[in-house]
C-alpha cells in the first residue's frame, strides 16, 4: 500500500526560532566591560585628590617671619635717628610687599597678616626709639656741661642713668627680636596644623570617593547579572 500524501499538507518547515540562554544572550547587545570603567572612576578620583593636593601645599620661599625679625635687627642695630629712620623705611616697605602677597598666596593669610602686625609694632618702636635716642642725647650733653663746670657729682649720677637707659633700651630691643622670632614659629606650626588638617579630610574625600566607586560597580555587576540570569516570559496561549 502506498502512501499517499496530503496536498493540504504543507511541505516546508520553518526553521525553529532559537530558544533558552544562548538566544537571550544573543538577544542582548555586548555591554561595556564593568571593570574598565571602575578603573576610570578610580582614575579619576586619584586625579582630583591630586589636584586637591597641589592646592593645598605650601608655596616655596614663603618665610613670612624672616620680615619682622630683620626689621627688628636694624632697630637694635641703629644708634643715630637716621638709622631708625632707615629701619623704620625698611619696616614700611615690606609691610607693602606683604599686603600685596595676601592676594597672591591666600593660603597662608594667617601667617601673613600676623608678620604685618609685627611689622607694624616695629614701626611705633621706631617711632618710641627716636625720643628716646633724643632724651639720651640731651642727657649726654648734659653730663658734659656738668664735666666741664666741675660739677663731678652731677656729672657721675647723669652718666650712670644714662648707662642704666640705655642698658634697658637693649635689652628691650633684644625681647622685640625674640619675640617676632617666637611668633614665627607659631604661625609656621599652625600652618602645618592646618596642612595637616586638610589633608586628613582629603584622604577621607578620597576613601569615601573610592566607596563610592565600589558601592556603583557592584550595582552594575549585580544588574547585569540579573539580567543575563532572568528567565524569558511565558507565551500565553489566547486559543480558545
């Protein structure tokens, strides 16, 4: 008995669309590879932590003190009114200098401002060293005059006051040195304090950066994951 075919039967076949993991896999386009742009996050990050260094770090050549102490060094050193004259020029001229560096370098304002004060207090010193170079040199005279009329006594009292105010001159001349010296050191060491302070909040910007940079990568990973991993929906069947 021969088989008859069916004409209503169909011959061809369709090809069976492709189902399961590979199809969905084939389905979804190839995503940028998470690590890499991990790596730019980190990349980043690592940048602006260097630029937020450079910022922070003290420029060179920036001994602010240095100022104070020599103007304070000419004061001690000048016997006549032109040369406190000079030292008082001197203080004036780097009190200029100084205002102009507060622009310059903001950073450290601080230790600016507090060598213009020392500056400025060796300007009225001057100004005190002047009277009294003036009172020493009318005592002085009069010590002479009292030589000259025989008037030893008198002449020995003027000379041991004079010797007296002038020994306390120095010595207070000497406390403006040590003083603008251990100012110095307080604003260098406050300074560095505050270096130090930023820094720590920079390295705590940067730990919380790359947290960040984690906490997204592992988002994207578990994303991707669960969308690879996600069963294709049912076909619902509408025949009735």
């Amino acid at each position: 008995m021969t088989d008859q075919i069916n004409p209503n039967i169909s011959t061809s076949y369709t090809a069976a669309s492709p189902t399961g993991p590979a199809a969905s896999s084939a389905a979804i386009p190839e995503a940028a590879d998470p690590d890499l742009s991990l790596i730019e996050k980190m990349r980043e990050a690592r940048a602006k932590a260097e630029e937020q260094r450079e910022r922070f770090k003290l420029p060179k050549n920036t001994n602010y003190g240095d100022a104070p102490i020599e103007a304070y060094a000419r004061l001690g050193r000048a016997r006549t009114a032109a040369q406190v004259q000079a030292a008082s020029g001197y203080a004036a001229r780097q009190i200029s200098r100084l205002k102009a560096a507060l622009s310059s370098d903001p950073d450290n304002a601080s230790r600016i401002k507090a060598a213009i004060s020392q500056l400025q207090k060796a300007q009225r010193r001057a100004a005190g060293k002047r009277r009294q170079l003036d009172k020493e040199h009318l005592m002085e005279q009069r010590r002479k005059r009292a030589a000259q009329e025989k008037q030893h006594r008198k002449a020995e009292q003027l000379r041991h006051e004079l010797s007296r105010r002038r020994t306390m001159r120095m010595i207070r001349e000497n406390g403006y040195i040590t003083e603008a010296v251990i100012e110095d050191r307080l604003q260098t060491q406050l300074a560095a304090a505050q270096m130090e302070l930023k820094n720590q909040m920079q390295s705590l910007s940067d730990s919380y950066s790359a947290a960040s940079a984690g906490q997204s990568y592992g988002v994207e990973q578990y994303s991707a994951a669960a969308t690879g991993s996600a069963p294709a929906p049912a076909a619902i069947d509408l025949t009735i």
